[in-house]
C-alpha cells in the first residue's frame, strides 16, 4: 500500500497584515460573482428515493413525477430492460434509433438528476447536430465506429473518432452529433445523461420544422437562402 505523505514546506510566504483582508475580500468578491451563475443540475433528492407515480389519477405538474408512497416501492421500479434490445433503424431517414429511459419506463430514476440512453445507427447512420438544454452527456461506443463531435460557444469544433470502448463527453447545452462512419456495419452507444429529462432540440428541425413554422423571411435572412431553398428543406425535413 503507498501511503502519501505530505511534503515538508518548502518556503514560508510571509503575508502582511494588510494583504489578509485584501485576498479575503477577493476571495468573497470571487464567490458572490460565481455563486448566481453556478450551472445546477436537476434539484438533490430530499429523501432515499421518490419512485414516479406514472398512475396518479389526478395530474398534477411537479418538477418532475409525484413520488409513490415509499412502503409500495418495489425492485421493478428501480430495474428496466428498455435498453436491452436494439431499436429499429429502418424506420427513420437518419438511419438511427435512440431509446432513452424515463421516469416512466425506470420509475426509480425520478429526482435523481440521470438518464441513460441506448443508441442504435445503421451504417451511415447520424444523429443530426442537437443540444440537450439541461445535460451533460457521457457516451460510450459499443460496437462499430462513431464520428463524434460538439461545438463551443465560440465556434470551436471538437471531434473524434470513438471506437467500441471509447468515451467522450459532450458539454452540457451545447450542439453535438454522432455519426456511424461504416456504410455497411451497424454501431451502438450508451449515453449518461445528468437529467432525467434532458431535452433534446435538434438545430435542423428547430428552424425548419417548428409547428407553426419561423417566418420564411426569417429564415431567408439567417441562413442567406431564398424561399424556393427554404420550401426544399422543409419538405425534406418533414416540416
Ligand atoms: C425504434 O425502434 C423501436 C423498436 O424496434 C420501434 O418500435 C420504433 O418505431 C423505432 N423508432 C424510430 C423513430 O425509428
């Protein structure tokens, strides 16, 4: 067993009086600037566990589920198999799947700030450039190759090439994509996400698809198009 043992001071820093009251006010000031605009995840829990009532005959709104009286929470609603079988990725254009748990099919995971999410791409399949606007979000490839990447605030692209068993990490809020490089073979991941529900607004569909639609004039300006270009991508878009 290694044992870490503090090293001896080196130096001693020799602080004036008047210095003290100066770096603690700096230290305060510091505080009280980052304090309000501290990014919070979703609310700690207040008790062991608050097991969704998806079944409570009156809805009522919640920041997320009312709780099921305790004494009837049972295994089931801490276990799922929604993640065990592969999604469906015929069905869809983008050649993905994405199953996500919930506080309805994982009861258990209400208040406690998480989700889990299974994606399944068919060679070349994309999860188109989305946001989640209330998670981080930790994803490991399983199987095949994914081209990943996000976007910073500043316009900085960040990719990479995950292979099964790589993990990358997508930063809370800001526009990321997966895509399966294989034409042929299929690829999977499981993401963590720390929300139980994290949102998600795909760029694309946001201004192109939206019900009622951004006034084409708005979209004509923003992405320099005219309106001929803005009825194709809607229709491509199924907006
Ligand atoms: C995802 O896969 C499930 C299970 O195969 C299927 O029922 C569902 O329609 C698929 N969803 C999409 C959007 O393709």
């Amino acid at each position: 067993m290694h044992i870490y043992t503090q090293p001896k001071a080196q130096k001693l820093h020799i602080i004036s009086a008047t210095m003290i009251p100066t770096s603690l006010l700096l230290h305060l000031l510091l505080y009280l600037t980052l304090q309000p605009g501290r990014v919070k995840s979703d609310p700690d829990p207040l008790q062991d566990y608050c097991v969704a009532d998806t079944k409570s005959p009156h809805p009522i709104f919640l920041n997320g589920a009312p709780c099921k009286d305790p004494t009837l929470a049972t295994v089931a609603d801490f276990t799922t198999s929604a993640l065990s079988e592969s999604g469906d990725t015929r069905t869809n254009q983008l050649g993905i799947n994405v199953t996500l748990t919930t506080t309805t099919n994982l009861p258990g995971l209400n208040t406690m700030g998480l989700a889990m999410a299974r994606i399944d791409f068919a060679g070349r399949g994309v999860v188109p450039p989305h946001a989640h606007p209330r998670a981080s979000e930790v994803t490991i490839c399983l199987e095949g190759v994914l081209l990943v990447g996000f976007v910073d605030t500043s316009g900085r692209v960040f990719t990479q090439e995950l292979h099964a068993g790589e993990s990358f990490v997508f930063p809370k809020g800001l526009i990321h994509f997966l895509y399966n490089i294989d034409s042929e073979s299929s690829a999977m991941a499981v993401s963590g996400l720390s929300s139980q529900n994290p949102g998600t607004q795909i760029a694309s569909l946001a201004s192109f698809a939206s019900k009622p639609p951004i006034p084409e004039e708005v979209l004509e300006r923003a992405f320099r198009i005219n309106a001929q270009d803005v009825a194709r991508i809607r229709k491509n878009l199924g907006g």
